[in-house]
C-alpha cells in the first residue's frame, strides 16, 4: 500500500484584496510542519499541489522546513477550491435580502457572519438551487475525484506522497473516499485546520482514510496559539 499526507494549506489571507496569498503566520504554519516532518525523518517521493499560490507558498514552506529543494512538484487543479467570491455574487442574485447576506456585504471582515453565509450557500449550491455559479457542484466534486484518481494512478509498493490542497477540495475527497452524502461534506469543510494532515493508505482500487484534521504538529499548550481555521 502506498501512503498519503493529505494537507489543508496554511492560513490565507482573510480579508485581504487577494486571499490567495499566506498570511505571515500562514508562512510560518508551513514552516512549522516543515520542522515537524524533518523531526520524524519524513521522505516523499512526490510532491503535488493544487493550482493555487497558496498551496505551492504552503509546499514551499514544508520543503523549506524539511531542507529539500522541492521544485519537482505535480500539479492537479482538481485540489482547488471552489470559487466562493463569484458564488456569493450568484446566491446574492436570489438571495440578495437574506439579513446573514447583507451583513456580510456590509462587514465582509466579520468572520463570524462569514463562516454562517459559507454554510447557506455551501448546503444550497450542493441542491443545485443557485443558478449562475461558474462551477456546479457535480463539476467541482468530479475534478476533485478526478485528482484522487490520478493520485491512485501513483500507487507503488511504499510510496508515499504529499499533497496541498484546500479545505473544499479536501472534505470532498474525504467524503469520496467515504461514501459521505453530498450534504454532509461541508460539515467537514467548516472544521478543518490550517496545515492539518488527512491521511490515506491507499492503492490503484481505494483509498482509506486512517487520520483526520490532524495538526499534531501545532498540538502542544506552546503551540496551538498557531492553530488556525481560514
């Protein structure tokens, strides 16, 4: 069986004009499990990100932390996220008098708010009730399968392999691998941790998930101030 560390990137930039760029702390959140797998004399014999610049900052600071080059990387879109800003834009078409909706159009920093708009939408985009959206979610959850069967395709006696992808993406992995319902993969998604690792043993045929959203990396009483949800 072959071995993967599937890892949510480190904390974005919340807020911010471009999201998809780490925050300082995000920088050191990759670094940070870096440290951890070079601590446990960790290998990989492949290296794949999603399409984001996130994911390939958040592999560049693993790789920093571990001390290899780590250029020699995979590309697989099928790990990106969904494209929440023009999903917001499409459900406030419809949607535009939702209170939850108008706050967060008023205060888009407030966090709070944000992550309860996330789930309406989320649970209304997978019932296929928002017309519009760029990205349905039977085309987003089939580039995602898409992404787990390549990387089934890489099964060899002992390999083991490191991917970045984003909380999205990865939740809907998880529930692929699981048999999940479609309404209950979000769940995941609104729990899952900056740099947190879910791991597979896996082969060409399955995929089985033996860890979840773990940061054991971060969990110490010293270390879970680093420990981050956005």
């Amino acid at each position: 069986m072959s071995e993967l560390h599937l890892v949510r990137h480190a904390q974005a930039s919340f807020g911010s004009v471009n999201y998809d760029q780490l925050s300082e702390l995000g920088h050191r959140q990759a670094r940070f499990l870096g440290d951890h797998f070079k601590l446990r004399n960790m290998r990989f014999d492949q290296l794949v990100v999603g399409d984001m610049h996130r994911h390939h900052q958040t592999m560049d600071g693993i790789c920093e932390g571990l001390g290899i080059d780590g250029t020699n990387r995979l590309v697989l879109p099928g790990l990106n996220e969904y494209n929440f800003v023009d999903m917001t834009e499409a459900y406030g078409k419809i949607h535009g008098d939702n209170p939850l909706f108008q706050k967060v159009m008023e205060d888009p920093t407030d966090k709070k708010n944000y992550y309860r708009l996330l789930r309406q939408i989320l649970m209304a985009w997978t019932s296929d009730s928002i017309p519009g959206v760029p990205e349905t979610w039977i085309e987003f959850k089939s580039r995602v399968e898409d992404a787990q069967n390549q990387i089934k395709a890489m099964a060899g006696t002992g390999n083991s392999i490191l991917a970045i992808g984003s909380g999205g993406s990865i939740s809907t992995f998880v529930g692929l691998a699981l048999g999940i319902p479609d309404e209950n993969i979000f769940d995941l998604n609104l729990q899952y941790k900056n740099t947190a690792i879910s791991h597979f043993f896996f082969n060409q045929k399955k995929m089985n998930l033996t860890g979840f959203n773990s940061v054991t990396h971060l969990d110490t009483n010293e270390m879970e101030q680093y420990i981050t949800y956005g």
